[in-house]
C-alpha cells in the first residue's frame, strides 16, 4: 500500500502532467480587476446649481451637488471598485454659499461624496498657502476667523491633497534657527571633549560614554503637501501623483504664494513616477490642472483640433504614466495623446469623467484604459446629505445673500465683442472707477479690470433667493467677484500705461492675450497682428478724449492681484504713490444701489482694427 506522502506525489505528478498540452504547458492567465475613477475638477464651491451659460451643457441644465453626489453614488454602484479623484480648482473663486465661509461648506460636500484624492490648482491658493494647509488639516484660526467653523468644529479635508511640483522653500529664519541649534551642538561637543580631555576627568561616568556630535540637516525646499498618493481597491494599488500648473504665480495673488517654488510639470510628474515604480507601484495616474480645448465643442467625448498648454506636458510624459485627468480650462474633452489617455470633465460640478482602468492584479499594471463623459443632469433625486450641508450654510448666509442691492435692464454677460471688450467688464470697471475717483480714495481716472476676475454672468431672470425679475441680490454680485481684493491706485506715466496695454499681447508667462476691462472714458485701438511692443496706437489712448502724454502722471485703479503684478501685468508694479481703498465687491455693491437700474456696458471703449 501506497504511503500518503507517495499519494501526494502521484497527485502533483498528474496535475502537472494535465497542464501541459503537445510538450508545453499552458499559461494561466493572471485575474484582471476593473477599477473606475470618477473625475471632477473645477467644481468652484458650486454647491447649488449654477445659472445661466454656467449651468448647462449643449444646453442640459447640469451641476449642483445634490445632483452630482447622485451620479456618483449610482457610477460606483456599477463598479464598487470605484474611487472619487480630483484635478483642482474644486475651491477658490466660490458663490457666497461657500466662499463667505472660507469653502468650508466644500470641503464638507465632498468629504460625503467620499473624494479620495485630488491635486492643487491655482484657486486653491486664493487665500494663501497657509490657509490651503489649513484647508487640509482643520482648524478655526487665520484671517476672518469669525467665519470660519460657522458650521461646527471644521476638522479640514478628509480626502488628501496633493502638490508635487509645489516646493515650499525654506525662510531665511528656518535656515538660521537649524544654524544657531548647530552651531549650539558643535559647541557643547568642544565643550564635553575639553573637560573629558583632562587627566582628572577622563575616568568621570560622563567621559566613559561616547559623545556623538548630532548635527540638524539644513531645510531644503520639499512640496507642501504630498507629492503622490497610493491607494489599494480591489486587491490592486494605484498610483496619484498631483501637480497644478507652473504658472500659478502669475495668475493668482503673489502674496499668496510667498515663498513657494513651482517646478515644471512633465520633469516632476515624470521623477515620482519613477519613485512609485520603485516602491512596486505601477498604475500610476497623473492629477493635473492644467489643460487645453477641441475646436468642436459640441461632443463631450471629443478630442477634434485639441491644443492648449497641457499639450507639451502630456508629450513629454513617461510612459509609466497611462492616464492624465486635467483641468483648469474649464472644457471637456476625451483624448489619446502620445500613448496617454488625456481627459477633462468641465466645470463647476456639471459633468464627472468615468474613467475605467484594467490591471492585471499580478503585475499591477494597466493593460487597457478608456474614458467617458457623463453630464451631471438633474433629472436624478437629490442626494439628501448634499441637501442638508446646503440648508445648513443657506440660512446662515441668507441674510446677507438675499439683500437686494440694485436692478439691471437685462442680462449682463462676460462675453466679449471682436476686441475682447464685454459688458460686464465695462460695468465692474466703471463700479471701481467711481470708488477710486474722489480726492480721498486715490484721484483715479482710469480704472483697469482683470477678465479672469469675473466670475459669472448677471442674469435678469435669476430668482435665487426669492427677489423679483431683474432685481440683483448680494449673493449674485458675490458670484461676480468673489475674491474680496482690495481697490488699489497708484500712479502711473503715460508710458508706462502703454506699455501696460502692450502687455496683454506680449504675455511670456500665459502664452495668451488677456484684454483688460476699462472704465468709461479711456479709449484706445489696437492691431491684434503686429509686432512685439506695437499693438497699440500710441496716439489712440485717450482718457476723456484727450491723448495721453507720455511724459504725465496719471492716477490709475485697480484690483491688488494686478497692482502686485497678477496676470503677469508687471507695469503695475512700477506704480508710485500706491493707496489702498475698497474690497472690490463692496465697490460693485455701492454702484448698483447708487446707480441702478444697471444696464449693459457699451463694449466701445477699445477697438481692433485689423
């Protein structure tokens, strides 16, 4: 009789022998895991619906929370192995249901919504890097603290936030407090070595024990928040590196960014690839905001035409890297760039990027990648957790955001005419104006307006906080201009104003020409097809229909992002005799009760003529 163990070998010998087919043995495939990343990024505190042009897509009313929490809850019921990813922007330049609450409300909705992990974007700096780390880690203290926590002991984001290409650069006195602890430790060393080196002392219990000199490393510039994140879901691990765009001191306030040093993005995101590879994990997928267009915007899944500065990026990538979800451009789109799936899911909540990943669970490898867009309709019930931070923060702003501060005629939009001239830009500019105009609030006869600062459009028909037609609340003038930056005039020559408005063209930081809103009474034309430094007809800049001298002293107004050089605008910050005024909001909101009723501004005051 056979032993077990002679058995047990006659098993194997035939298991072995049942697996091998004409001499060779059949590969076992390895069990393929299906993960799905849900994708959002410049949601901008939208919590409720957003209005007008802001809230459709190809006309589909989409966005709000309530909606988009119930799309994602029915995505991953679809696909447990699901994980909620941002690409930045998803606070910053907020509604007043948020952004009066330092976005605390944000954070709160997308903690429910369970967002995993998210990279920075350049809004995420709005009110300083100091605060964004309180964003992360809770906490009441900080500028405005009595409206912070208003919604209970704030404890900060439960999903992490990630900056790789974000340095925090170490300050001339954390430098020289690791020098003084040094130099302190060097001196207690000489200190122990001189009495030790005594006859008398050198059999003392302290000189018989070695006396090690422990010297402080030098701080060295390291990201302010993580640079990579890993995350394990149906038995596979997936690699996040985060980065937002190199260009972020440029168009966010520079005070806010003191300090810190933004690297290039494809070199980074490429150095902690290679570091997640090392630690054994290989799906790796880029947040990134920064982003591009298609030339067709009709098909959420298009690709048609794209360009735009994620572009060079994305080429530059490792192929370690398969997937890349951006932002900031705020448009949608659906690409394959140099091997790399490349994709944008809008803005302000309307719309989530399903992303489905294939990893072979033995390699840990993605071995297929594909997208789709899916708008956030509102035909889906309202999640009622969303509902409820909604209702929360609601009535405690409700007293401010429901105040009627003045009427329009009719709509008034930030779309612009061939200048690059809209009706809004013409109204904020003349708003500042008539704060900045008095002899005790600066003199100005010019007042400058940044197009990136004007938020959302005013919309006649808006009802949001039961107010008549054309009647305009405090909440929707918050929704314009959100920023709360200071009303700044300084004075500038005549020279230089032309060198400012040749800046628009000639921008080497955005790559982009960006037009500046005037206020009624400057007028100049411009040649867009020119060369460097000769857009502009020198002899066409008139304020109040009389040419500029070159030579004269004006007083100009504007917001403190541009006076402190935002935007790349850096004439501004040649500017003499500065003097600080109003929160730009509070400008607005004193024109329309002054004023009204609003009507459109005449989009005449600077002209192409080419």
């Amino acid at each position: 009789m056979r032993s077990k163990y002679q058995a047990l070998v006659a098993l194997v010998a035939v298991l072995v022998l049942a697996a091998i087919v004409g001499g060779q043995a059949i590969a076992r495939g390895h069990a393929a895991v299906t993960v799905q990343l849900l994708a959002i990024n410049d949601f901008h505190g939208n919590l409720e619906p957003p209005s007008g042009s802001s809230g459709a897509i190809n006309g589909v009313a989409a966005g709000g929370s309530e909606y988009l929490a119930t799309h994602l809850v029915n995505d991953i019921h679809q696909n447990p192995n699901s994980l909620v990813v941002g690409a930045g922007d998803l606070i910053g330049a907020s509604p007043l249901l948020s952004g009066l609450f330092h976005d605390e409300p944000t954070v709160e909705a997308m903690n429910a919504m369970k967002l995993s992990v998210t990279s920075v974007g350049n809004h995420e700096f709005d009110e300083g890097w100091t605060e964004l780390l309180r964003i992360q880690n809770g906490g009441c203290t900080g500028p405005d603290s009595a409206n912070k926590c208003k919604g209970g002991q704030f404890t900060g984001a439960k999903y992490n936030y990630l900056s790789a290409n974000v340095l925090k650069v170490p300050t001339k006195a954390e430098i020289a407090a690791v020098a003084k602890k040094n130099a302190a430790a060097r001196k207690a060393f000489a200190k122990h070595h001189a009495y030790c080196a005594k006859k008398a002392h050198r059999k003392a219990k302290t000189c018989r024990k070695p006396y090690k000199l422990r010297l402080t490393a030098p701080p060295k510039p390291a990201p302010l928040l993580p640079a990579t994140a890993v995350r394990t879901i149906g038995g596979v691990k997936v690699g996040f590196i985060g980065e937002t765009l190199k260009g972020t001191p440029q168009i966010v306030t520079p005070t806010g960014v003191v300090g810190l040093e933004f690297l290039d993005e494809a070199a980074t995101a490429n150095k902690y690839a290679a570091i997640l590879k090392k630690q054994g994990v290989k799906a790796i997928v880029l947040l990134l905001h920064q982003g591009g267009q298609q030339s067709s915007g009709v098909d959420i899944n298009g690709c048609t035409g794209f360009s735009g500065d994620v572009l060079p990026i994305v080429n530059a990538l490792s192929p370690d890297i398969k997937v890349v979800l951006s932002g900031h451009t705020h448009n949608y789109y659906n690409c394959t760039i140099a091997g790399h799936l490349l994709t944008s899911a809008s803005s302000f909540g309307r719309m989530i990027t399903k992303v489905n990943l294939t990893i072979d669970s033995a390699t840990d490898t993605i071995t297929t990648a594909t997208a789709s867009n899916e708008v956030v309709t509102r035909d889906v019930p309202k999640d009622a957790t969303q509902s409820a931070i909604i209702d929360k923060y609601r009535t405690m702003s409700a007293p401010i955001a429901n105040r009627v501060v003045g009427t329009v005629s009719g709509d008034i939009t930030r779309s612009t005419n061939r200048s690059g001239e809209s009706s809004l830009g013409d109204v904020i500019a003349d708003a500042q104006l008539a704060a900045t105009a008095p002899d005790n609030k600066g003199k100005a006869v010019v007042a400058f307006m940044n197009p990136g600062g004007i938020r959302a459009d005013i919309v006649a028909s808006q009802q949001s906080g039961g107010e008549q037609p054309n009647q305009v609340t405090y909440s929707e003038l918050f929704t314009v201009q959100p920023f709360a930056n200071v009303m700044t005039v300084l004075t500038l020559t005549g020279a230089q104003i032309k060198a400012l408005l040749e800046q628009q063209f000639d921008n080497p930081t955005t790559g982009q020409t960006r037009f500046l809103q005037v206020s009624n009474g400057f007028t100049y034309s411009y040649k867009l097809n020119a060369p460097a430094g000769q857009h502009v007809d020198a002899s066409s800049i008139k304020i109040n229909g009389a040419v500029v001298d070159p030579n004269a002293s004006y007083r100009v107004a504007e917001n403190n992002f541009l006076a402190t050089g935002g935007d790349n605008f850096t004439v501004f910050k040649q500017g003499t005799n500065q003097l600080g005024g109003d929160i730009d909001l509070d400008a607005l909101v004193a024109y329309f009760q002054a004023k009204s009723p609003i009507g459109p501004g005449p989009q005449n005051r600077f002209t192409r003529t080419d």
